[in-house]
C-alpha cells in the first residue's frame, strides 16, 4: 500500500475544528490514500515546521488563527486574493517544499452569503468585528460586490487603520470608516454586522455587542462555527434578527481547499455530511 498523502490544519489552537472530518470524508468517498489531521503549532515552531513540509511529506495545509498573516512570508507563489489581502488560509506545497498560497475563505463567505442566505450586498452598510486575516478576505468579497459602507473595529485600532487603506485602494464607491469604539455606530443603519474575531469561541468570553444595539432587520454572521451558536448569534435570535454561523463557509472554503490540494472537484455533499455527524456529536 502506498503511504497517505498528508494534508492538515496549522493554527494555535486547532482543536475545536470540524476540518479533518470534512477532508478526510472526501478522501474515502474519492478512494484517495489522504489523511487531514490537525497541527497545533506554537509561533515559535511555524518557521521550520513550513522550511520542512516537503521533508515530512505534507502536501498541503489549510491556516487558521493566527497565522493567516504570518504564513506570508514564507510563500513562493500568491494568488491575487493573497496579495491583496495580505493572508493566506490554504498553502499547496510543490516540489522542493515550492509554497503556494491561496485565500478560499472571501470566496467560500460569499457562496454562502450570496446564493444560500440570499441576501445581496450591494448598497448595503456593513460592520465587522476584526481586521485580521479573515476580516481582509470577506472584506476583498464585499468590496467587489458594491457594499455601500464598511466599518471597522478592532481593538487594535492600527490593523483596522491599515485594512481601511487596503480597501480604499481598490473602491472609490465603497465608504469606508474605522471606530474606535462601538458606541460611536448608528446601529439602526447597519444591514449586514460580522463577527470576524475569536471572540465567542470560549464558554468564557463576553459577547462583543450589547442586545440594545441589535435590530430585527439586520442579519447577523459569525465566522465561528464552534460552538454552533455563539451569545452573539443568541442576542440577535433573542430580538428577531436573522442569524448565521460560519458553518457552511467552512465548508466552501473547505472545497475550494480541497481542489487546490488535489485537483479534483471536491464532493461538497459528503463533506457537507460529514460537518453534520462532527457537530450533531457536539450538540
């Protein structure tokens, strides 16, 4: 028997992702001799753990919190979504450990937004929680779908200041605005409000919007998935407002990976599946 192919996740931590039950449903549906495992890596060991993938035989990794930035650096070829963004959540790895770097995660938010949620971003008014890697990429999707207005919040102010610049590069239509605090938004304006940041993804942490800033005609998205229902996604149930989490993101996201790493179509309605048994066993 030939010896798996191995694919996985690098991130710190990476225990609460759904992504080898996915991946590794697709392989045996597909007959593929694969394996996706999870990599949690310390910052200090994401240098010679990338400078080795060849060496250890992994040929492609999906990045998650908080290297999607990070992994940059280290990259041979990017693809224009990485370039613009500056963030990367799927690497390719060729031959003589050649790193290709490709960001599924704008495209794979707006499948899911777009044709499933159904609801469309032009001239709309958006806020979004964080600037980091995910931020940009969801951010690159809105952009080109003719958003009206962005504002960005992070708590630290320099990654929203920056990403703002980014954007106001690629869209003279689009308004683009930082705060400094949340308390300065006109939230009855806000159509579309998105938790790019971790927060929620611990039993402990707070949720980042007061239920008195929610309204019934805004839809509210956050990114995680794990937990399915975060306090933010409760709030927002509670008052009327339409909710969704970043399941099947991940799972778009996830199949345009999957192509990347392989190059076959990815068979979306067994990983689809898949994502279904890992969280019905969380519930």
């Amino acid at each position: 028997m030939k010896d798996k192919k191995l694919f996985g996740l690098i991130g710190w931590p990476v225990k609460h992702s759904l992504s080898p039950f996915m991946h590794n449903a697709a392989f045996k549906y597909l007959g593929m001799e694969a394996c996706y495992r999870l990599f949690p890596l310390k910052e200090e060991d994401l240098e010679g753990f990338l400078k080795n993938l060849s060496k250890n035989k992994i040929f492609g990794l999906n990045v998650t919190i908080p290297y999607k930035e990070k992994v940059i650096e280290y990259l041979d070829w990017k693809s224009p979504q990485v370039r613009f963004t500056g963030a990367a959540n799927t690497i390719v790895v060729g031959k003589n450990n050649y790193l290709k770097g490709f960001n599924t995660d704008g495209i794979g938010f707006n499948r899911h937004l777009v044709y499933d949620l159904k609801f469309n971003p032009r001239d709309k008014n958006v806020l979004i929680l964080g600037a980091g890697g995910a931020a940009k990429a969801i951010t690159y999707q809105l952009i080109r779908r003719r958003v009206a207005t962005i504002l960005l919040y992070d708590i630290v102010r320099e990654k929203a200041e920056n990403l703002k610049e980014k954007l106001s590069q690629q869209s003279e239509d689009c308004a683009i605005g930082v705060i400094a605090s949340l308390e300065e938004v006109d939230f009855k304006n806000i159509d579309l409000l998105i938790n790019a940041t971790p927060c929620g993804m611990k039993k402990t942490d707070p949720c980042p919007i007061k239920k008195d800033m929610l309204h019934k005609n805004m839809l509210v998205y956050d990114l995680i998935y794990n937990p399915t229902q975060t306090k933010l996604l409760r709030l927002a149930s509670d008052i009327g407002a339409k909710t969704s989490n970043g399941l099947r993101m991940l799972l778009y996201q996830g199949g345009l990976s999957f192509t990347h790493f392989t190059g076959k179509k990815a068979p979306l309605r067994v990983m689809e599946e898949a994502l279904k048994k890992a969280v019905n066993r969380l519930c």
